[in-house]
C-alpha cells in the first residue's frame, strides 16, 4: 500500500492499524487463492486473520471493497510492465532476448497476482465498470508500450497493421495463457514450450520478421 491508510469513517490509520489491514487483505489474499470469489464471507477473512468482523469493518465496508484495493496494488505492481516493453532493441537476437524477457515478467506478474487477477477477468466480464477501469490500469500501460515499439518497427519496415491494434491482440494472447495455463498443459502444451512460441509470436509480431536462430 501507498499513502495513508484510512478507516471507513475517513480517520487516518496509525501504524498499528495500518498493519491490521494489511494483514486483512493478506488474509483475503490468501483465502482467494482456495476458494471462489462470492464464496468469501467477512467473518472468515477476519478470523484467519484472527481478529473480528467488527475490525474489519472499520477498514473496508465490504469484501468487494478489500478486493477492489488488491487490485490496486496489483495494478501498481503491473505498471512496471511496460519497461519491459519500450525503449528496448527489437532486431536481431538481441530483440528475442527482449520478447523473451516481456514474456518471462509478464508469466511472472500474472503468476504472482492470479487470484485477484480472476476475479478482476470475472468481475470486468460480468460489466462491473470499477473493475473493467482496473483492467484497463493494469494492463494499459504495458499495452501502450508495446504499442508504440510496434508503430517504431512499422516505419522501419515492420508488420503494415495498427499498432494499437496489435498490441492489444498480443496482450490479449499473453493474458489468455497466462490465466489458464492448466487448459493449455490440457491440450498438450508444456510450460517451457509455451514460453518459446509466446516470445516467438512476440517477435513476430512487433517486428514482422522471424526470430533469428
């Protein structure tokens, strides 16, 4: 968490009860992981978290509430993403090495955050606007990264399609693995190997060439 940490009632937390809801949402964190979204109930956060309902109240007026502020983190966590994404070399082998290093962090950050990532994808599928904007602030940034290395690429001969458009598609496909990377062992695909054919898509599509061997 950045900044000051407020209680529902808008009092500024001190440390102690900044730590509380920390460990609160750690707790939610945790249950996510086990167990579906609309299964969670309020008392079970806060007693694994070994304190009471009452308590948690005073930091969030709901479990939507706790998981719209995970999320947050999430998306502060993923805006680093898109430093993997610009201002890099995107020729060569040097340029594959790039694809596999975006591909690498972004199998990582989705690995690190699932649980709430899921329940972001639930929620923004079902229209929930609060978590379609949060989908847009985690991925956004690396999506306008890639966007823009692609429209460098297109001007010095690289694949003649809209950049912004291509990048979305290409997010798209890392997310579709990322989130399901059990339906994809299901088809018949290994984790190593599906690293290599996303770097290589990757490269494929932001430069129009084939990867170097």
């Amino acid at each position: 968490m950045t900044g000051q940490v407020r209680t529902v009632d808008g009092r500024v937390a001190g440390r102690r009860g900044q730590a509380t809801q920390q460990k609160l949402l750690d707790s939610l964190r945790e249950m996510l992981r086990t167990s579906p979204y609309r299964d969670v109930k309020v008392i079970d956060v806060a007693r694994l978290t070994g304190t009471s309902p009452a308590t948690f109240y005073q930091y969030f007026p709901d479990i939507e509430g706790a998981v719209l502020e995970i999320a947050e983190e999430a998306a502060r966590d993923g805006a680093a993403l898109s430093e993997l994404a610009s201002g890099k070399a995107w020729s060569g082998k040097t340029g594959y090495a790039t694809a596999e290093e975006l591909v690498s962090g972004f199998l990582s950050f989705w690995r690190k955050h699932e649980p709430i990532l899921r329940v972001v994808d639930l929620a923004a599928a079902e229209g929930d606007k609060r978590f379609n904007k949060l989908r847009l602030k985690i991925l956004g940034p690396v999506s306008t990264a890639l966007a823009a290395t692609i429209k460098e690429n297109k001007a010095k001969g690289g694949p003649d399609a809209n950049p912004a458009s291509l990048s979305a598609a290409l997010v798209s496909m890392l997310v579709s693995v990322a989130s399901n990377p059990k339906g994809a062992e299901s088809l018949g695909a290994k984790q190593r190997d599906l690293k290599t054919t996303l770097s290589t898509l990757l490269y494929l599509g932001v430069t129009g060439k084939k990867p170097p061997k």
